[in-house]
C-alpha cells in the first residue's frame, strides 16, 4: 500500500497547493440562513456542476467554516456568481466581517423563502440540500437546484493563483 499520509507542510501539499493555483474558478457566495433565522454566507470557489438531470451542484465547505453547521439537509440555500466589479462582496464574505453583518456589502434582498441572495450577481442559484458527504476537511454539499436567475453580461470574477482575474477571450489579442 502506498502511504497516502499528510502533513500541511509535506512536499505533496505544497505540490496539491501549487496545482490548485492553477485551477482558476469563478467566485461565489454561498447565501442561507441558520436555525435562528439570522443570515449566513461566505465566499466559495469549490462549485461545480453535478448533473443535468435532475439539475444539480456541488459545494464544498470546510468544516472549520460558520456556513458548514448550517447547511442541513432539506436547507434552502442560494449560490451568487459574482462578477468582475463585486470583489468587495467577496472580501467582505471570506472574513472581511462577520454574521450576518457581511450582507451590509452588495444589493442582498430575501426571496420567498427569505433565503438571502444578490440581486445583481451574475447569476443566483437556488437550491435545496439533498446530499451531504463529509471528506476530509470539508463537507460536500450536493445543491438540488429549484430557481435559477441570471442577469447581465457575462463576466465572471475569477480566482486564480490567488489573485481575482477576469476572464479573456483568445481571440482578442
Ligand atoms: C476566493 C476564495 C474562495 C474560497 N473558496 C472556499 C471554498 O470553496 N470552500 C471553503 O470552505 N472556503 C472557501 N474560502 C474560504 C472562506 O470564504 C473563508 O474561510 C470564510 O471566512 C469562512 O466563513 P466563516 O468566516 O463564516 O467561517 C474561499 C475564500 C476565498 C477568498
């Protein structure tokens, strides 16, 4: 058997680190609310796709995150793709502030649901937790989606080699 054993500082996670810096993905913030009723969020990078039938997405929270005891199954929640001008509502989200006092940044408004969501995101992604698998670090968190907005030209803000990026096509010098 191969040892698969880690340590935050071993060569492979530095190598796992250099790679994922090269795994560019557009940003978003994941949008709910908790057993209390206060609003919750932060940002995201690790969303995916899932399935088109029935149409699905992944997001993966670290445990360590408010979000993660959050998230029941069942629990309505919204996933905001930001664009290029809403760095500010990703700062704010990954630890610029705290609670709910992070959606004093950006146009939030509440749906019928009262599940919180930005109004002028590129796009809002309503779903309902259907799975939940727990790996490591993080809990993956499968999104059954109900309700999609979109809204405005297409331009992601991007995250890659730790830095916020815009996309670019390649045929535009
Ligand atoms: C661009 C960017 C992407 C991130 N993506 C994720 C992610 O996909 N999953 C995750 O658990 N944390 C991610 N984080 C970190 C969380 O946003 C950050 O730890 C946040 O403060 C956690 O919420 P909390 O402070 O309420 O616990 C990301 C941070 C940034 C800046």
């Amino acid at each position: 058997m191969p040892d698969t054993s880690n340590t935050p500082t071993s060569p492979l996670d530095q190598a796992f680190r250099a790679a994922m810096r090269r795994l560019a993905a557009t940003v978003t913030v994941l949008s709910a609310r908790d057993a209390e009723g206060r609003r919750c969020g932060m940002t995201a990078t690790a969303v995916t796709s899932v399935s088109a039938e029935p149409p699905a997405l992944l997001a993966c929270v670290n445990r360590s995150a408010a979000l993660h005891a959050h998230l029941g199954l069942g629990q309505s929640f919204c996933i905001n793709l930001l664009h290029t001008g809403q760095q500010p509502v990703s700062d704010i989200f990954s630890g610029g502030a705290e609670g709910p006092a992070r959606f004093a940044t950006g146009a939030w408004q509440d749906d019928a649901e009262a599940v919180p969501y930005l109004l002028d995101a590129q796009a809002n992604i309503f779903c309902a937790v259907e799975a939940i698998h727990a790996y490591g670090t993080h809990g993956i968190f499968i999104g059954r989606v109900l309700r999609v907005l979109c809204q405005g030209n297409i331009a992601p803000l991007v995250y890659q080699d730790g830095r916020y990026m815009r996309t670019q096509p390649l045929d535009q010098p």
